[in-house]
C-alpha cells in the first residue's frame, strides 16, 4: 500500500480519477447541481425579455448548462473533489440553516412554478397622487397597538397555517395571510349612515367584524401591522381596500406558489393573483374585503391615492 506523504502528483491524480462512463455521468450529474441555483441567481437578476413561452429564460438555463459542462470537462480529472466540496457545501448549508438543498428546491419550484402560471401584474404606481380623504381619520384609527387588536392577531395566526412549514423566513407574511383569512371569511358589510362618513376604530370593528370599505381596511391594517407587517390603503372612485408588502419580485414568485398551492389552493384555483407594484419596485398584493385570497381580484383598478402605514 501506498503512503499518502510519498505519492506524487501523478499518482493522486489517478486515484481521483473516475474511469469511463462514470466520469461523464457524474460531471452531467454535478453540471445540473450547479447549473440550478445559478439560473435562480441570473433569473432574478436578468432583465426578464418577456419572449413567448419563456424562450428567453430556456435560453439562459441552456447557455449556463453548457458553460459549467464545458468547465467541467476540463476538470474531469478532480470531478470527485469538486463533487466532495459541492456536496459539504450544500449540507452545511442545510445543517445551519442556510442555503442548502431544501432552499435550493423551493426556489426552483417556485420559479418554475411562476413561469407556467404567470401572476397578473398592474399598472405602477406613480409617485403623484391625490391627497388621501380622511387621512388624519383614518391614522388615528388604526390602534394597533391596543391590546384587544394584537390579541385578534395572535388568534387568527393559531388558526390558521399554523403548521405550514418551509416559509421560516417569510412568516411574518404567512401570518399577515392567516389575519387575512380570519377577517375575510368573517367581515360582514354594513354601510355608513345616510350621508356621513364614519370611520370605525379598529377596537371597534374587533367586536362584530362588520363595517364598510374603510372600516374593514382599517381593521385588516392595524392587526397586521400588530405582528409587524406593513400596508397601505388604497384610495379609488368610491372605496377603499388594504394592500400588503411582500418583498420583490423574487418574494413573488415564493408567494405566489404559497397561495395558490400550499394556503389558498381552493380559493385561487384557476385564478391570478393581482398586485401593485410601487415606484421604488416593491410588490403589495390585493387584500380587499371581496377577495377570498391574497392578491384576489381588484373591485375597482383606478388608483386616486394610497397611504401607506409603516
């Protein structure tokens, strides 16, 4: 047997070296490793040509893979190596709570995902908008720091999607949709008095969930903004409806899978998910009164103010 400390480069190479086929089939098999999270990273990075079928996304996935192939090959002769490290990496990513493979997997699920089912994007937001009615009003109502609408909040987040897993990055917005849920499937519409605009307090509206456009708007901010979420109103012709911010377009693409596969899958079957996306890029997604899920179909598009509530 051979002493490590006396072999020469020669003889190391050899030992790391994989015999044909095996060596083709693992470099292909390390190529398609690799190649996954790169795409990820050049998806959300590179400016998306909108070409028919995604042709512009296939391209780039083929130009990577044929890239890190040729590499590769070059380098079949330390493939083993180069398979022994990826491999640490991507469990020691795993192990503490990194990127590893489960976030490698939900990255491209949800990509993939979002390229056959395209979310409904709407006009930007632009930066000149009309003064928000009511605005002072409107602030002053939304106590979330009153402990009857934290206590609301912490209620609708142990009932729903308590359990989900994969998302613990993003709970704060998973529990922002469980409020969701708790107050949509329970608000009942009652009008203003006959030529007054009456704005509902929040501690009001958590006594019997009812109330018009406003009221419900006011109430869905304060207890989300109670467990940390951000909103904004959004004024139109005649009503008003919250919105939530969920990130990029990147955050997206996750949220979209969440919605439509994993939260709210009988709700938003077949249907798109619609949001807005602000001036500085931010996406807020659709949390009207009407919609039975987040990013649910807008009541009116026309957009004469917002008011964001940070």
């Amino acid at each position: 047997m051979i002493k490590l400390r006396h072999l020469t480069y020669q003889q190391l190479k050899e030992i790391f070296r994989i015999k044909s086929p095996w060596d083709l089939i693992i470099i292909f098999v390390l190529n398609i490793l690799i190649t996954i999270p790169i795409f990820i990273i050049a998806h959300h990075n590179f400016i998306t040509l909108d070409w028919a079928h995604h042709i512009d996304r296939i391209l780039l996935f083929l130009v990577i893979l044929v890239a890190i192939q040729l590499i590769l090959r070059a380098l079949r002769r330390v493939t083993l190596i180069s398979v022994i490290l990826y491999l640490f990496m991507l469990i020691y990513g795993s192990l503490s709570g990194k990127y590893g493979f489960q976030s490698i997997f939900e990255d491209y699920r949800s990509m993939i995902y979002s390229m056959n089912d395209d979310p409904y994007p709407q006009d930007i937001i632009i930066t000149k908008l009309l003064p928000f009615p009511n605005k002072s009003k409107i602030l002053d109502a939304v106590e979330y720091q009153n402990p009857k609408i934290r206590d609301f909040a912490i209620m609708a987040i142990n009932k729903h999607f308590k359990n989900v897993k994969g998302y613990n990055e993003d709970w704060t917005i998973i529990q922002s949709f469980a409020i969701f849920k708790e107050i949509n499937s329970r608000w009942n519409y009652v009008s203003d008095p006959k030529g007054h605009d009456y704005i509902a307090k929040a501690t009001e509206s958590v006594k019997y969930l009812s109330g018009d456009c406003d009221d419900h708007s006011v109430f869905m901010a304060a207890c989300i903004k109670s467990i940390g979420g951000t909103t904004r109103l959004i004024h139109t012709k005649g009503h008003i409806y919250p919105e939530l911010l969920i990130g990029t377009k990147k955050d997206l693409e996750r949220f979209n899978y969440a919605i439509k596969k994993v939260l709210f899958p009988i709700e938003s079957k077949g249907k798109t998910i619609n949001y807005h996306i602000d001036e500085r890029g931010n996406i807020w997604l659709n949390l009207d009164y009407t919609a039975t899920y987040p990013g649910g179909p807008f009541m009116n598009e026309e957009i004469l103010g917002a008011l964001t509530l940070e």
